[in-house]
C-alpha cells in the first residue's frame, strides 16, 4: 500500500466532528484505502496457509501408506523360505525406510492424461445379419434333458422341471413381452397371453394357448421375424438392450417349438 502523506496522515489522527464536509470525505477514502490493503494481505496469508496445510497433508498419506507397505513385508517374511526373495524384500523395506528418514518420498509414476470430455464415445449397435438371425437349434434345456433323462416322454414330470426357468426370471420376462408389445408392437398385452407366457416359463404345456401365441406373439413367425427385428433394433440401439429381449424372445421359442411350428428360435 502506498504511504499517506503528512496531510492524509492528519485526517486519519483528527476526529471526523473536526474535519469538514471535504475533508471527511477525503478522510473517509483513506479508511476504505486501509481496510482493502487488509483485506488483500489476509487473503494472502489464508492462500498460503491452505497450500501448506495441503502440502503437509499430502506428505501425512505418503508416509502413512509407506509404513503400511513395511508393515505388510514385515507379515510376509514370516512364510518366506527363498533367500533370493528374503534379500529382495529387505531391500524395498531399506528403501522404504530412507524415503520416510529423509523426507523425499518418491512421487508416483503414473502419468495422468487429461480426458477430452466433449469427444462422447459411440454405443456399440448391435446388426441383425439375417443369414445369422434365425436358426433351428436343439435347446439347451432339451439337450440337458436327453442327456440326464434319453428315455424322457414329453409332459412328464423332467420334461416339466428342464424346460422350466428360473422362478426369479418368471415376472421380469413377462414384463419385458409386455414392454415389447407396448413399445415396439404397439399393442397392449391381454390377460389371456400372460397366462400363457407364465405357464411356458414354468415349463408347462401351453396347447390351449397356441391361438394367444398366434394371435399376439406374430411377429415371431418366420415370415414376419426379420421386419421385426429391425423394428427391435432401431428402438434398442445399445447391445446390452437389445440383447434383453432377445433372450427372453428366445426363452419362449425354444420352450414352444415343439407344439408350434411357426416359431423359430431367435439367436
């Protein structure tokens, strides 16, 4: 701050009742001179003294987490039996040990590249290849099946518990049929195809219910499968959305294509 004259030096001493209109007005200029010239100098100060306080911080962790590395090679030359990695050890720990007495703790060596956050990374979309879209396949619920049971009858009590899913997965699939019919069909899902869907997931036999499969699941004929599909992945552009429904397409297919030969299993 600039020295004040002898002049200013008098305002400042003399009591404002004193001073004249200018002159309190001048003398007035002055205090504000003053309480700005501290303000800056305790904003200097509290500056520093948050940089040292984050430098001693810093140096705090480092020495802590270097005695947590000898403490943690200390528990490991209980069960060491090489001498080679005996002497290995001892020579990080001596290391250790110096950084901390000397108070130069080595930095660490990775190399922090700054992120461009404006470049916004493609989602992988997942191509339907109709030479690959659909196959007949043998389930793998039917191929566990004729493995544990080659004599098994269709309707027994194995056929019922192989084809079967998961009870966890029972709802969350129906949902996502009727999600499917509402989003991309835009249809609603009756009562009557959500009976069917439960009792395919619980790998009953669904002969009355082949109409609702027909009815409202017809995009699942081969004929109609592709259009549908590309209609799926236009709504699902991300793989691991897309992906969601086809399983769950793909549970219903392979549980029915032996009653319905208008299905086919979607890969």
């Amino acid at each position: 701050m600039k020295e004040f004259t002898d002049y200013e030096q008098n305002l400042l001493n003399t009591l404002p009742a004193k001073l004249n209109i200018e002159e309190q007005f001048i003398r007035k200029g002055l205090k504000q001179r003053i309480s700005q010239a501290k303000y800056r100098s305790n904003l200097t100060d509290t500056v520093e003294k948050k940089k040292g306080y984050l430098k001693d911080q810093n140096n705090y962790v480092q020495t802590y987490r270097i005695k947590k590395k000898i403490e943690l090679l200390n528990f490991m030359e209980k069960d060491i039996v090489d001498v080679k990695e005996m002497k290995t050890i001892n020579k990080i720990k001596k290391t250790l040990k110096e950084q901390i007495d000397t108070g130069e703790i080595r930095k660490s060596s990775r190399v922090s590249i700054p992120v461009d956050k404006r470049i916004i990374q493609e989602v992988p979309k997942k191509s339907v290849n109709k030479s690959d879209a659909l196959k007949i396949v043998k389930p793998t619920w039917l191929t566990e099946l004729t493995k544990a049971h080659p004599n098994f009858v269709v309707g027994d009590k194995n056929f019922v518990l192989f084809r079967a899913i998961s009870e966890n997965l029972v709802n969350p699939d129906i949902t996502v049929v009727v999600n499917i019919l509402r989003d991309v069909h835009q249809t609603t899902a009756s009562t009557d195809i959500k009976r069917v869907l439960r009792s395919i997931f619980n790998g009953n036999d669904i002969k009355g219910g082949v109409k609702y499969i027909k009815n409202e699941l017809k995009f699942l004929n081969k004929d109609k499968i592709y259009l549908f599909l590309e209609k799926l992945e236009e709504y699902y552009p991300n793989i691991h959305s897309f992906n969601k429904p086809i399983r769950v397409l793909t549970n219903i297919t392979s549980r029915i294509e032996i009653c319905l030969n208008i299905i086919i299993l979607i890969l």
